[in-house]
C-alpha cells in the first residue's frame, strides 16, 4: 500500500542527550521524507550537542561525547534540516510527546522559525498503543512478522516506523474503534489529517500537552495547581503566573504559546 497524500510527509526519529526536553539535545536525527508520488529520500544528521550525554542514554543509543565531538552542531545545520522538511506534515514513532517537541526546541534555539500549526503530526506509537498497545519492537514483529534489528538507531527505526504504518492501514482498514464514550467509528484510514486526529490524546495547544484546548476552543492549563482552568482565567486572576513560567524550566515552544496568548489579552 502506498500513502494517501496531499503534501509530503516526513518521518523521523530522535537520538538524545537525555529525555529532557527543555534541557537535552539531539544526537542523531534521521528523516524519511516521502512526497505525494511516494517517492523517498532519507537523511541522517549526527550531531555535536554540545551537552553532556547521559549514560543512561549513551547505553541505548551507543553515542559517546568523544564520537561525535568534531560533528556540526544543530544550529549550523538547522537551515539544511528546516529546508528539508519544507511544507511536509510529520510523523513518528512516540513523536507527540518527545521527538516533535525536541525538534522544535532546537530550531528555536538557533533562531529558526519552524512553524508546526499548519503541519498534520501522526504519531504512530499512538496509533499502536490504542490498537494494540505494544513497543516499537513488537509493532514491526506484529505487523511485518519479522523482528527489529538495529534497535535505537534512527534509521532502522524510523525505517520499521514507515513499515509498520503502512501495515497499520491495512490491517485497520474498515475496523471499528469505540472510544471512551461509546462512538463507534473506522479512524484508521489513508489520510494524514485522520490519522494525526486518531493519534492524538489531546488536542494541543504546545506540544507537550501542558496546554490543551477544551471543547469551547479555549486554551487550559494541563498540569499543576492550575489543572482545568483557562489560560485566560488564571492570567486575570495571577498575574505573576506568566512571570513564574517564563522563569521556570519549562519547553521554549510552551512559552511562546503562553506568551501569544498573553499579547492576545492585551
């Protein structure tokens, strides 16, 4: 099966100083880029970081500081990378809440507006886990009958994450999905926006999901003292709320859209 698309989409896969968001950086960064021909090109970047890597990490991924110390770091190849995944939608493999975020903070640590609101994100994992709720590994053992090799490297995995989407349209096509409040409904189909919807736990207003949106259309505080209460409300009712988080360990991505919305308040 080919994909149905109506812009490029390019899925890509992270290696890392760590898990941190806010504070890690990439390592390794490979995107498959498919056009609306399906056609691919693959491109890998590896990466000075220049942040220490945990060990935690180098253990998975097998990056040490001392291989990768004379490699260009992501700010001197942010335009290169930006320029490829022009007017592509994005997907991945646990992307929503990791390897899209981590793209973006990097971009804005080196100055480059990459801008994700007109961008379908697809996260495959996501798809799976409501499906099946497996690992990447038992994904392409479940759906390609084969096993994973070269775990945790960026291609193999991103590679296995195309494959296994793939196989996910067929497998789910036509297959009914209840939700939690009982609609019944087909949301596997070859369409990119579809699958970014069914994908999604939330509807975002970052990307971290610290900010949703409720049904009104409102943005909602998504964690903390604040949990459920509009943006909006608290701004008026703390003030010094957005002076805390600006201050605070939080994405760079966050504190834009919190700051949007306070230039939108006036």
């Amino acid at each position: 099966m080919e994909l149905n698309l109506k812009k490029p989409l390019a899925v890509f896969d992270i290696e890392s100083t760590g898990l941190s968001v806010a504070k890690d950086r990439i390592i390794e960064l490979n995107i498959l880029r498919i056009d609306t021909n399906n056609a691919t090109t693959s491109k890998t970047w590896v990466l000075n970081p220049e942040y220490p890597i945990s060990a935690e990490a180098s253990s998975v991924h097998g990056f040490y500081y001392d291989d990768i110390k004379d490699k260009p770091t992501f700010k001197q190849v942010a335009k290169e990378i930006d320029k490829f995944l022009t007017n592509c939608d994005l997907a991945g493999y646990n992307s929503l809440k990791f390897d899209i975020p981590m793209l973006v903070e990097e971009f804005l640590r080196a100055d480059v507006d990459f801008e994700i609101s007109n961008r379908k994100l697809v996260d495959v994992q996501n798809i799976f886990m409501k499906m099946e709720q497996r690992t990447l590994s038992a994904a392409v053992r479940f759906f390609l009958g084969k096993e994973l090799e070269n775990a945790h490297s960026a291609e193999a995995d991103v590679m296995a994450t195309y494959e296994v989407l793939l196989a996910q349209l067929d497998k789910y096509k036509d297959v009914d999905f209840t939700d939690k409040s009982g609609k019944v409904s087909k949301p596997v189909v070859n369409d990119v926006a579809a699958l970014a919807e069914f994908s999604s736990h939330h509807k975002n207003a970052d990307l971290m999901g610290q900010i949703i949106f409720n049904e009104d259309g409102e943005e909602v505080i998504n964690f903390g003292k604040h949990k459920g209460k509009t943006v909006k409300e608290v701004f008026l009712n703390e003030p010094s709320y957005y002076s805390w988080m600006m201050k605070a360990d939080f994405p760079l991505y966050t504190k834009k859209i919190m700051t949007r919305i306070k230039l939108r308040m006036g």
